[in-house]
C-alpha cells in the first residue's frame, strides 16, 4: 500500500514536470509573436506619460487636453480616438 502511494506521488512530479518543461518550450516559440505585437502597439500605451499637474475645481478644456495627450484646439475626431 505504501509502496503504490510513493510510485504515484514520483508518477505526478514527473508529470508536473514534464508539464512545466513543455510550457517554457512553448514559451520560448511565442516570444517572437509577443514582441511583435507590443511593437505594434501606440507608443502612449506604455510610455508612462500623464499630466501630473493639479486640477481646476471645474476641468477646462486644456486640462482635458493635456490628460488626453492632444491639442486643446484638436478636433472631435483626435478627441475621441484618444479618449478611447
């Protein structure tokens, strides 16, 4: 009984082990297609950049702007393409 009990744990670490090996392989071959897509990505998405400044008890227009990253005179367009 104890026996079976031992070559079923050592069965499950093997298994687990085989497992984690495939999954880092795996890894290894997405790399290239990962970089890719965070290459492809907008700079803004990662670059960390927000407006630090205080606010106004009522938002204006230019702290709007500066938040979005855009022109306070841009029109509609950039404006909701970079609110999205």
């Amino acid at each position: 009984m104890a026996a079976d009990t031992v070559v079923a744990a050592g069965l499950t670490i093997a298994a687990a082990e085989f497992a984690g090996c495939y999954a880092l392989q795996a890894v290894k071959h997405m790399e290239p297609q990962v970089k890719q897509v965070f290459q492809s990505l907008p700079k803004s998405a990662f670059s960390g950049v927000y407006y630090r400044g205080g606010f106004e008890p009522k938002m204006t227009k230019r702290e709007a702007a500066l938040i979005l990253g855009v022109s306070p005179t841009a029109n509609k367009g950039k404006i909701r393409d970079a609110h999205q």
